[in-house]
C-alpha cells in the first residue's frame, strides 16, 4: 500500500502542466506565459527567465512576420503571427527644421539614446509584469496609437511606439505597475521629461512629455502612485502623455497590456 501511494505521488509530482499564455499572437503583442516552475524557456534563441511560480514574458516586434518558437524543457510551440494595419500618413511641403533636427542636436540625442538604451536593458528578477497594467491618465483621450507612421517630405519617419493620452497641462500621472525607476530625466531633447520603470524580465515601461516628475532614480514606486504631470515637454506640439512599453529592445504596443479597444 505504501508503495502504491508513493508512485501516485512521483506521478504527480513529476507530472508537467500545459504552458499557457495571456495575449494575442499579433505583431506589438505583449504576450505573459505561465508554465512548470524550474523549466526552461527559450523564446526563438534568447532564454527568458522563469518566476517562482512559473511566469515568463515576451513581446513581438511591430513588423514580425515570422513565426515563433516558444521552447519549453526541449518541447517547441510555434506559433503564427497575424499582421496589423498601421495608419500611414503623408505630409508634404514642411520646413526642413520640423522634419530633421539641427546637425547641433545630433550628438546630445546620441547620449540620450544611450540612457534610454541602457535602462531599457535591465533583466532583472522582478515580476511585477505578471500584474494587471491600469490606465495612466484618467478620462483623457486617446490622440496618437502604436504603430502609425508620418512620411514628411517623402521621407519615412519612425514609427510611433506608443500610445498618447490628450490631457490639460498638470493633470496628474498614476505608475501604471509597480517598477523601480530607473531614468528620471527632466529635459531629454525629443521626449523632454522622461520616467523609465523596470518591472523584470526585461519588461519596461516609458512616460514622456511631463511636466513635473514627483520620483527619483531608483526609487520603487507602486501601481497607482502619481508620479508626476502631464506636460508638452520635449518635441511635442501639446499637453499630453506618450507611453510606451518595452521587452528589452522590442518596442511593444501598450494597449496590449491595458487592455485598451483602440
């Protein structure tokens, strides 16, 4: 008998749950995956870390056409990606200040390129990203989504990676998710003041535009603290907030992770 319920319990025990994922394999996609604690997770050829109790996360890039591998314990999930329309717009006949930035400029959006880089770097073991995303800015209107794309002049521009909020200068901002800071710029020369959070795994979120940033480097925040204002910091052309979402160096769409009908 002893014997008996010592197999049932190995069985158990070494038994594997299916891996199961949150989100829609479509290009932007924030994408959190729960699996075995203690597996190992290979998404393509970069291995993810794994939660205590078995999360991991990832995203997909604005324009992946390819399939993904999803590798668990040596088991492959491929999956299709479906494409996305993206708004494109043309706009002809502008001043070449407001399509190119002075040659002067060059240098200082290099080296701010550089922070934004390296706070987008982090792969830490936090997990907070498994945690619902809650709406920065209440009852403001969104004015600009992911993934639409201006060609001035004829020339391609990059395309928008976030996600805008239209609000009165000085309305407060919430964190979005529990994180800890790590930029905290007032004056960057294309989104002027900046907020970066790390949330683990490589996931990170951006706040730009502020006017007033109430937090410091380093510092931890939680989910719903107001973290500043809403400002037309930076190049922008109004009071609002642009928000973006990051899986390392993959820029993500953050309605995805707010659930948000655009």
């Amino acid at each position: 008998m002893r014997i008996l319920i010592s197999l049932i319990f190995f069985i158990f025990t070494t038994s594997s749950f299916a891996t199961t994922f949150e989100g829609k394999f479509i290009q932007g996609s924030f994408i959190i995956g729960k699996t075995d604690p203690g597996s190992k997770v290979f998404i393509d050829k970069k291995k993810v870390k794994v939660t205590s109790d078995g999360f991991f996360v990832f995203g997909l890039g604005r324009d992946r056409k390819n399939d993904i591998v999803i590798s668990v314990n040596n088991k492959k999930i491929i999956k299709k990606i479906l494409k996305r329309k993206y708004n494109i717009q043309k706009i002809d006949g502008l001043d070449k200040k407001k399509v190119t930035p002075p040659e002067e400029v060059y240098e200082r959006i290099k080296k701010e390129n550089k922070l934004i880089a390296k706070a987008r770097s982090k792969n830490t073991d936090l997990s907070f990203f498994a945690k619902k995303f809650i709406v920065p800015v209440e009852n403001a209107i969104i004015t600009g989504v992911y993934g639409s794309q201006r060609i001035l002049n004829g020339k391609p521009k990059w395309p928008h990676y976030g996600l805008d909020f239209a609000a009165n200068e000085g309305t407060e901002i919430k964190a979005m998710l529990d994180g800890t800071i790590t930029l905290a710029e007032s004056d960057l020369f294309y989104t002027g003041g900046t907020l970066i959070f790390d949330h683990g795994h490589g996931i990170s979120t951006l706040y730009m535009h502020m006017d007033k940033i109430f937090v410091k480097m380093g510092q931890k925040i939680k989910q719903g603290e107001i973290i500043g204002t809403v400002g037309s910091t930076g190049r922008a052309t109004g009071a609002h907030l642009d928000i973006r979402l990051n899986w390392f160096d993959v820029r993500l769409d953050p309605a995805t992770a707010l659930d948000i009908k655009k």
